[in-house]
C-alpha cells in the first residue's frame, strides 16, 4: 500500500456509507465513492459543515448540491500548485492518492544524474505532469480531453513551470504512441493512467482488460536504450496490481531487468485511522548498478 504523508491542502476526513468527506484547501466537499461500502457513525461534526455535496440522479449523472463554493481554487503540494474545479461528474481535477507516485518517480528522476525525458499518457490535468518537470525531466503530455490539456498547462504555470520542457499533445494515445515509433522518438519514463472504458475518436472501443496488454506492448517500443522507470496506473476494481505487474514484467523486465513493485494506492481517513483504497498502481525501475 503506497499513500503521501506530505498534504497540507488536502485531507480526507471521514467515509461512510458510500460518501468521503474532504478538505480541499478552505473548502469541504463529500463525493459519492463506489469503494466506501461500510457504516459508521458519522462522529465528525464537519459533515454537516460540507460547502457542497454531490448526490446522484436516479437517472443517472449528478451534481453538485447546497454548494457554497467558487467554480474553482487553489491548492499547493509541496512546490506544486493546482487548479481544483468541481465537475459535473463528482470530480475536482485532481486525484490526490497519486502524490505518493509523484514522489517516488520525482526522487528517481532528481537522482538520475542524466536529462531524463518522460511520456505522460492518458495525461489529465497533468498532475504527473508537473511533478515530473518540477524534478526536472522533460515531459511530454498526451490526452484527447482538450479541455483537460489546457487545465494542465493552468497548473503547470502556477507550479512557476510556464517555460519548463513540456510538450502538450491533445491526440487519441495510441495514435500517438503509433506516429512516435515511426518517427523513432524515444522516451526514458512512461506514466500511464489509462480509462477503465472508453471510445477513440474514430468509434475505436477500449476496454482496459481486453487492451493492456496490446497497449503496454506498444509503448514499451519507445522506450530508449536505458529506461528509467514504467508506472502503470488503474481505477478499474476488476484488475488487480498483481496482473498489471505480470504484464509490466513480460513486456518489460524481460527487455531491460530491474524490477517491479505492485500495491494499492490509499488515502489516509483522518476520523479512523483507516485507508480508503483509490486504485492500484505497478511500478517498473531499472537497475544500472546490478545486471540488467
């Protein structure tokens, strides 16, 4: 289990019956979450204090309820600022469970010794993004959210990272990735937080059980000579860290050596001392100073 004890502007505060209540910065929100399926009494006087509410429609969707908050703020992590905009789908622009991933490639990429050039796939608002070129990678992000892309470069410029090395791509991944092997372009990190469902632009399905694999396969082709690290990342319940691990190991470990590590990412819940799971991540690294 992999979870950041470095956050100042967020805390989750307490879970119950399908909720989590959460301090992001000033503000308190309670989100539905699929993962919280337990009961318990609601002692935090700060529930009924939430400035919103997101409640589900019987029809599908939702929103935002009794909301006294701004469209959108601020929040810091460590050197990194963030745009956190609530969404009509129940999310805030940022997932803040990846900060302990941000931390074990930052301090990978600061001890490096070398430029170390990063691809960021299925990129979001670039949390990854900004992490990386904060450690001083360069950094090249793809999402087909234009929306998305645009929200990155917000954070990447609030993080004092307006002139740093990143290349914002608004494409559909695999398409990319495609065009950079035929160009011969090669990265020495991948991050990767591929959809659990979803459709390419031209009708295209992906289904992340059916495609993984097919797709790992593929990016590890613009590996360099020397890679770094692979971080593959997943919300999907039905996949375990276990087969993702067995994936990055056939498709990497047994091309470069070094190795990988499996868990859980969490969050911390203030009111029980608990962990609320928030998706699994693998973690490839090389090792220069074994055998490859």
């Amino acid at each position: 289990m992999w979870y950041s004890q470095n956050w100042k502007d967020y805390e989750l505060i307490d879970t119950s019956e399908g909720e989590r209540l959460e301090r992001w910065g000033e503000y308190l929100l309670i989100r539905p979450d699929p993962q919280i399926v337990w009961k318990n009494e609601k002692k935090s006087p700060l529930w009924k204090k939430a400035d919103a509410t997101y409640k589900r429609s019987s029809g599908g969707g939702g929103g935002w309820k009794n909301s006294r908050v701004p469209e959108q703020w601020r929040i810091g992590y460590g050197g990194l600022r963030f745009v956190i905009r609530p969404t009509g789908f129940k999310h805030t622009g940022l997932f803040p469970e990846q900060a302990a991933n941000w931390d074990w490639f930052s301090e990978l990429i600061r001890n490096a010794g070398r430029p170390i050039k990063v691809l960021n796939l299925f990129a979001y608002t670039g949390g990854a993004t900004v992490a990386a070129a904060k450690a001083g990678a360069s950094v090249c992000h793809v999402d087909a959210a234009k929306g998305m892309v645009a929200q990155a470069k917000e954070n990447a410029a609030l993080s004092g990272l307006a002139d740093a090395p990143i290349r914002y791509i608004v494409d559909d991944c695999k398409k990319f990735v495609e065009r950079e092997i035929k160009r011969g372009n090669r990265y020495d990190a991948i991050i990767m937080d591929p959809p659990s469902y979803g459709r390419g632009p031209s009708g295209e399905v992906w289904k992340i059980e059916d495609s993984i694999d097919e797709f790992v396969t593929l990016v590890s082709s613009v590996l360099s000579d020397e890679p770094l690290f692979f971080l593959l990342n997943s919300y999907t319940t039905g996949l375990s860290p276990l087969t993702m691990s067995y994936i990055l190991q056939l498709r990497v470990c047994r091309r470069f050596g070094g190795k990988t590590e499996a868990g859980e990412l969490a969050l911390p819940v203030k009111q029980t001392g608990g962990f609320l799971p928030c998706g699994a991540s693998v973690r490839w690294s090389a090792d220069y100073n074994g055998e490859k």
